[in-house]
C-alpha cells in the first residue's frame, strides 16, 4: 500500500507544532507517523525546544563526567605512588590457624618476591587506567562525535 501524501497545508502545520510539542506529540494530535514528521523537520532545519535541553544536558553531563574522570585519575598516580613505596619498605606478615588456631605475626624486611610481583601488577593496572581516563578526555573530539551521533540517532535529524 502506497504511503498517504500529505497537503503543504498538512506539512506546514506539523512543522509549526514541532517546536512546543515535539515530534511524537506532533505525530499523535496529527495522526502522521514520526517518521515522517522526522524527515520534514530534518529537511527544515526544525528543532524542538526540549531536544535543546537534551542536548545542553548531556554536554554538561559530559562536562561533569571529565571533571570527575580528571579526580579519579589524579587519586590512581597517588595511590600508584603508595604502592611504589610499599615495594622496598619492612613488611608483616602472618599466619592464622593450625590445630591451635593461634595468630602470629613478623616484621620482615620487604615484601616477598611473590607479594612485590602483585603490587607491581597492581601499579601497572592503575597507571593503565589513569593514562586511559587522559586519553579518553584529550581524544581530540571523538567523544563528542560520539555524542553528537547519538544525539542524531535520538532525535532524529542532524546537529
């Protein structure tokens, strides 16, 4: 069945309803599909009011998220820092249980080779992390591109 045509008349009050009411709600009072709504809109250059605030959010979102991301890399170099000095300073160690189930413990002098092997492991994992929470946030703008390009797929129409 081929797809209803619609009068310029028709058009050009979806377009003047798009703005306050959205595309969705435009579609519905009308009765025309969204998609078709979309398409107009796209071709029109029409934007929505709400869709403005969808998009001033969600770079203000993304604006929180790198500041956060920027305090989270900062506390993994410090907590990397911690642990590079835990490598060669005195250590305890213990052991807990036997028939009596007794507790002991012994200062020794550094950690053993097996327990510096996981710190090490664990230092490389965190500046791992930190070097990618940097280049997540200083990637040139492929973040924004990639918000950009759902935001199309959202809303719709192009940015």
């Amino acid at each position: 069945m081929p797809a209803p045509k619609y009068t310029d008349e028709q058009k050009r009050q979806a377009l003047e309803m798009v703005p306050e009411l959205g595309q969705s709600e435009t579609g519905r009072r009308l009765d025309m599909p969204k998609s078709t709504i979309q398409r107009w809109c796209t071709k029109a250059g029409v934007r929505t009011h709400r869709s403005e605030k969808v998009m001033a959010a969600a770079k203000a979102s993304a604006a929180d998220n790198a500041a956060r991301r920027a305090v989270i890399s900062s506390a993994l170099i410090d907590d990397v820092e911690r642990l590079r000095d835990q490598l060669f300073a005195p250590a305890q160690v213990y052991n807990f249980g036997g028939k009596d189930n007794t507790f002991a413990v012994e200062e020794i002098n550094e950690p053993s080779f097996r327990d510096k092997q996981a710190i090490a492991t664990t230092i490389g994992i965190f500046l791992q992390r930190s070097l990618e929470l940097e280049r997540f946030d200083s990637d040139g703008g492929r973040d924004e591109a990639a918000l950009d390009e759902w935001l199309r797929t959202v809303l719709g129409r192009k940015l």
